[in-house]
C-alpha cells in the first residue's frame, strides 16, 4: 500500500513541517525502501540503502531538538516516520526508528562536547546511533543490567560486560550502552548509560543475526571486555538512568516500535482488500468484494487497526504534550499494537486463502515481522503490567 488513504489523511491539519518530512519519507519509502525489502527480507541484510537514504534527506537529526540544530520533532512524528517505513519493509523502520531513539537520548541531556561530537554529525547524515540495553541474564528486564562501569581515572571509565539483541549492531557508529549503577545498593531502574563508539578497542561481535521475522535488524551480541571511554561520554550523572527510561527510552523505544508494528498491520490490511476486490469466481464471474461475509470482516479489520491506530496517536500526543497521564497510553500503546498486528495478519491470510500460506509470499513475511512486537522487550506481558501499576499509583518497576 503507497501511499496509503490513512497516511494522506493522516497529514490533514498538521503543522506544516511534519507533513514535509513525512513526504520525504513516503517517497524514500516508494523509491529505495519498496525495491530493497524483499532482498532485506530474503538475505538478512541490513538495510542500508534505506537508512543512507533517510540520512541523506536530512531526517537523521529527526528527534534531536530544534535548539541544538535537528528538526525537533518528538514522538509522535517517529511512530508515523516508522509506519509508512514499516509498511514496506518493517527492518527498515526498526533499525532508523532505533537510531531515533539513541538520538533522543543523547539530546536529553547532553553536554557541548557530546553536541559537537554526536549531535552535529547524527544532524548532518554522518552517524548512526542506536540503543544496546538488553542482556542474557536479563530478558524483558532491560533496566537492570550487568554490564559493569568502573573509574579507573579522573578522565576515562572501564566497560566490561555484554549486551544482546543490538539493532543496528555492527553498523552504527555509536552505541549507548547501559550499565550497573555507580552505587551496589540503588533501586532497581537505577543505571547508568555511556556513549561507545564503534571504532573502541575491546569491543567484539556475535553472529549474524538469523532472526525468523525483522531480518534486516542486524540484532547481533555485543561484548565489551576491558573496553576504555572517555568520562565525557556519560550521559547524565552517574546512576541517574531512572529519569531516562521513563522520559526518554521507553516513550521514544514504545512509539517507534508501535509505529513499525503498526505499518506491517496496514500493509496486511491494504492486501486484503486489493484481494477481495480483484479476484472473481471463475463460474460466475462475480467478485469476492460482493460477498456479504467478506465485507463484514473487512470492516471490522480496518476497525481493528484504525482503533488501535487512534490509541497510539494519542499516546504519542500526549506524551509530547508533556501530559503527567500519558504514561499509562505509552506503556498500552505498544501491547494493543502487537495484538493489532499479529490478528490482523492471522485474519488476512485466512481471507486470502492458500495463495497466501505459500513460502515467500508478502504474507508470509509480514507474519513473521509481526510475530516479534510480543516477545521484543519490553514484553506485551510486562506492559500491561506496567500499565496497571501506573493506574494504580504503584511503582512501575521492582516487586
């Protein structure tokens, strides 16, 4: 589907600079992403020619704020960004929806030195960041990391430990990486994060990523042994990555996934009703768009998605809107869009029948993209858990 009815819609009313730089992305979309997604797809090969694009067009400072140069766009922007990228080929928006991330991360609090070095570039197209938080022994739990930070002079910090499932791994040019808190006995979500350029000695890769769905992520293992950084790659204050996750990574890490998801729903949905439309009975000639059963189930399919579609708008809103309640639409947000997803792929294969359950068709992959929004931290499971912790006053992370 490019571009989609909803995604012209979709602009109605926003301001006018949204609506430029989402164009400049439906048309990289339909130029570079479209034609390279089945190769993505095909060979899990990260997919460059999309990103290098996106950079190129000036969209890799796309959440940095205006004031330190990028185009100051938040959340809501990146969940659209990534749906019109993920309706085409959802590695793609995974991997430039990460970097998007790391981006805004660096931008939270960053100092003039991490402006000059990070920021500047990651504005003019020249580097690509992304997020490393996860670890083996933790799962879903990516706020309580082992990876440890150890000072070992008044200017540089040492960084043992390793990292999994790492977007962009081996690609970017730096990665932020978390680790254990400055202090043994701080609260559970109490970390630190440090900026690692990918040029650092000690650093070292796993395999290549071999997923069942999302091939192009490049999620490889990170291990980090003896690995020296500059103290002035701290982000923050030591121990202070509390404030981080709930105002920056998870928000920003929620939105862009649900944006992903959410594009791999819309394609599914644009096939069948391009299937109900043209295909006809060979006896009678008539076409399966007249068929009573079909429409009611088109009907509550697009329903499906245009629900959960207004539910992650929202959230995105008001999150950006600096809203005290929006935590609460986040942390769904991203839980609604997995089910959205993963049903709305299952019903259109049903709907499209055999021709669509063969090896390699379009279905088939976006089945198996979609697959991976309930198991990706954080989990479906841990965010209606999180969701309701929220409702209920109670504190997000720990027992």
């Amino acid at each position: 589907m490019f571009p989609s009815d909803s995604t012209k819609k979709q602009k109605r009313g926003y301001p006018q600079e949204l609506g430029s730089i989402l164009e400049r992305v439906q048309e990289i979309t339909r130029d570079v992403v479209a034609p390279n997604a089945q190769s993505v797809d095909q060979n899990a090969s990260w997919p460059e020619a999309g990103i290098r694009a996106l950079q190129q067009a000036g969209l890799g400072g796309l959440t940095v704020p205006e004031m330190l140069g990028g185009l100051g766009q938040g959340s809501f922007a990146l969940t659209q960004v990534c749906e019109i990228l993920g309706q085409e080929c959802a590695s793609t928006a995974m991997c430039f929806g990460m970097h998007c991330v790391g981006s805004a991360v660096l931008s939270a609090k960053a100092t003039p030195d991490q402006h000059e070095r990070y920021l500047l570039p990651i504005i003019e197209g020249k580097h690509l960041t992304t997020l490393s938080l996860s670890e083996v022994g933790t799962g879903s739990h990516f706020y309580v990391p082992h990876t440890q930070l150890e000072a070992v002079s008044s200017d540089m910090y040492q960084v043992n430990g390793g990292k999994t499932f790492v977007t962009n791994g081996g690609y970017a040019d730096s990665y932020v990486i978390s680790t254990v808190a400055a202090d043994p006995d701080a609260p559970v979500g109490q970390f630190s994060c440090i900026v690692v350029s990918n040029d650092a000695k000690g650093l070292s890769w796993g395999e290549p990523w071999n997923g069942l769905g999302m091939r192009g992520n490049s999620s490889c293992a990170l291990e980090l042994d003896n690995v020296m950084v500059p103290r002035s790659d701290l982000l923050g204050e030591e121990g202070d990555q509390i404030w981080y996750v709930f105002q920056v990574v998870a928000p920003y890490f929620l939105m862009a996934m649900s944006g992903a998801y959410m594009g791999i729903a819309s394609a599914a949905l644009e096939i069948a009703r391009n299937h109900l439309i043209k295909r006809h009975y060979s006896d009678s000639g008539s076409s399966l768009a007249r068929v009573q059963v079909l429409q009611h189930r088109l009907g509550t399919l697009w329903a499906m998605l245009e629900r959960t579609r207004r539910l992650t708008y929202h959230a995105a809103a008001s999150f950006d809107a600096g809203d005290p309640d929006a935590l609460p639409a986040v942390f769904a947000t991203k839980a609604e869009v997995a089910e959205c997803a993963v049903n709305m792929v299952n019903e259109v294969m049903t709907l499209t029948g055999g021709m669509a359950y063969r090896q390699g068709s379009r279905l088939h992959q976006l089945l198996r993209d979609a697959r991976a929004a309930h198991v990706m931290a954080p989990t479906t499971d841990l965010l209606r858990i999180w969701t309701g912790r929220t409702l209920l006053g109670l504190p997000i992370l720990g027992d």
